[in-house]
C-alpha cells in the first residue's frame, strides 16, 4: 500500500526517467489499437490485465502530470549538460589563448634578437648593408616602447602586431630577412601571428555562448510531486469489487515496486561504515585504581 508514500531517499532523476519510460510502456500496451485488436508481436498482457479504450481519468490525468514534469526535468538536464560542454570547450579556448599569447610573445623576443644582431654587424660593403637592418628595427621595435607592444591588451597588441607584419612584407623588409638569414625566424613569426589572431578571434567568428541552466531543483520537485501522486492514485484504483482493477494497478506499478526494491538491494551492498575507533581511557581515569 502506497497511500502514505515516501520516496527513497536514494532516489535521483534517472530513476524517475526510467520509471516514467516502463510506465509508458505499459500503459501503451493495456490500451487497445485503433484497429481494435493487437499484433502478433505485441507482449501478452498478465492474467487479470484486459485491454482498455482508455485509462481510467483518475490515472489519466496524474500520468499526464508525471509524464510532463519528467519531461522537464529531462529537457534541463539536456540543456545543462550541453551548457557544461559549452564551459569545457570555453575553458579549451582560454587555455588556447594563453598559449597562442605566449607563443606570440616568444617569437617576437625571438625576431627582436635577430634584427638586433643584425642591426649591430659593422659595414663591411656587402648588400643589404646593416643599416637596412637597422631601418627595420626603428620600424618594428621603435624607441622608446621597443617590444612593450607585446604587454597589451589582446586587442591593442594584435593593432600593433598587424602594423608590424605589413611592414614585414614590404620589398625592403624582405631583402633584409633574405641578406641576414631571418626568413626562418619571419616563417615562425607568421605562424604565431595567425594563431594569435585565430584564438582571439580577430581572423575568425567567435560567438559567446549564453550561460547554461544550474538550478534543477524546481524541475526535480515536480517530478517528484508528480511520481508520489501517480503512485497513490494507481493504488488507489485497486478495488476487490471492480473486476480487473487489482491486477491493472499491480501491473502499472511495477516499474516503480521494482524500482524500489532496487535501491534496497544497492543499500544493502554498499559497504558499512566503520565506527570511529574511541581511545581508551588513561589509566585510573574511571575510578579504578
């Protein structure tokens, strides 16, 4: 008898979904087809247990609520557990940044120091002279800043870099990478240069995403509420005196008799707890000598 019943204290959402999901299972099959007779297929109903045109309005509508409120409660946990992949993938994307800035900064210390040994050789008549070298330096690390550009804010130092970059491409620019071999560092420089602006978004689309739903515990209540009122009304609907409403009651509540019969036997498999051991008393401290 479910009359006064409580639910297991154990008792958590894929539970519910499922006995919602056998509930439903059993209720399409006492309900009789269109056609008016079942398939071959279909599963023997239980002896007592005769097909119904429908159920019975004081089940009907408490399913309609159980079946509802346990549709919720399954859209929320959809929807969080999108959200959370959502904040993983953010949390993958940060990390990117990190690295992409970090990456970008080293390749520019790296190129800093090649155009400073470049720009510092004496003249010795070979072409590019090194004050070519020195001209790119006074365009890319200009006094008094020099490389601080790199400490920016993401938005201000892509402004910067980009300046850069072009600068890089320019014919002159290009003779001197040729003369003092920087085509490699400039190669690494590029590469850096496009995964920065790739992780801050600035060469590709970034959308933000809207945060997710965290607070279930409305939808989860409601289909508590809802599983205790089905619960009571189906065993309610037990009559000596109505044929066949005995055994529809049984068969409907199954699910939820086998249900909690299961949390019973995972509560009798889990481990005791070990009582905390109690030091013993100094000695004489009860009075003994």
């Amino acid at each position: 008898m479910f009359s006064t019943v409580a639910l297991p204290p154990d008792l958590v959402a894929d539970d519910v979904i499922a006995v919602r999901d056998q509930v439903s299972a059993r209720i399409a099959a006492v309900l009789r087809p269109k056609s008016g007779k079942r398939k071959e297929g279909d599963a023997p109903l239980p002896r007592g247990v005769e097909l119904l045109a429908a159920l019975p309005p004081h089940i009907d509508r408490p399913w309609r609520r159980f079946d509802a409120a346990t549709t919720e409660l399954q859209g929320f946990r959809s929807m969080r557990a999108s959200a959370q992949a959502d904040q993983r993938h953010a949390a993958a994307s940060e990390a990117e940044r990190s690295a992409a800035n970090s990456d970008s900064d080293d390749r520019w210390r790296a190129f800093e120091q090649w155009n400073a040994g470049a720009a510092g050789l004496s003249d010795d008549g070979e072409a590019p002279a090194p004050s070519e070298a020195r001209w790119l330096y006074a365009q890319l690390f200009p006094a008094p800043d020099g490389l601080r550009f790199i400490t920016r804010r993401p938005r201000l130092q892509w402004t910067a870099m980009v300046q850069r970059m072009k600068t890089l491409e320019e014919e002159r620019a290009q003779a001197v990478l040729e003369g003092f071999g920087g085509i490699r560092h400039h190669r690494q420089l590029v590469a850096a240069h496009a995964r920065f602006g790739d992780a801050y978004g600035f060469t590709t689309v970034a959308t933000a995403k809207e945060g997710g739903p965290t607070d279930g515990r409305p939808q989860w209540s409601a289909a508590r509420d809802a599983l205790r009122s089905l619960i009571q009304k189906i065993e309610s609907h037990a009559d000596p005196e109505i044929p066949g409403s005995e055994a529809l009651a049984a068969f409907l509540l199954a699910p939820y008799v086998e249900m909690v019969d299961d949390l019973a036997r995972s509560r009798r498999r889990a481990p005791a707890k070990k009582p905390e051991a109690v030091s013993a008393p100094p000695f004489g401290a009860t009075g003994t000598p």
